[in-house]
C-alpha cells in the first residue's frame, strides 16, 4: 500500500513539475511527444474545451507502470 501511495505521488510530482510537452496542433502529435518525453504508452488521449482554451489530455502508462495524465494546451492558429 506504502509503494502503491509513492508511485501515485511520483506520477502527480513528475507531471505537474514537467515541462509543458511543447505546444502541438494536433491530439496526435502530443500524444506521441508525450509518450516519448516520459518513456510511456498511451492509454487515452482526448481534447477539452477548458473557457477560451482548448486542452489535449493524455493518459499515460510510464515502463515503471505508473498511470499519470498530461495536459497540453493547445496553441491557437
């Protein structure tokens, strides 16, 4: 349970403290930057509208077996 709670607590850090993956047009290329920036596979990737900003989430499996979530805005044409 102890290692369990670590590893959720490492996923929230490393997200929150990564740099945004760069500003990427499409759902698809800021899911691949996102899985090679965190050595991971994409479990689900899908575009909010968050007010005036639209927002790539993507759900990540790192090779450690963490789940953790990246969000990256998406930067207006």
């Amino acid at each position: 349970m102890k290692r369990w709670l670590f590893h959720m607590i490492l996923a929230m850090v490393l997200a929150l403290s990564a740099p945004a993956v760069s500003f990427a047009q499409t759902l698809d290329e800021a899911a691949r930057q996102a899985a090679r920036q965190h050595d991971a596979k994409v479990l689900s990737a899908h575009t909010v509208q968050e007010g005036k900003q639209r927002v790539h989430v993507i759900k990540l499996l790192t090779s450690k077996g963490v789940v953790m979530t990246v969000r990256i805005t998406v930067k207006r044409s």
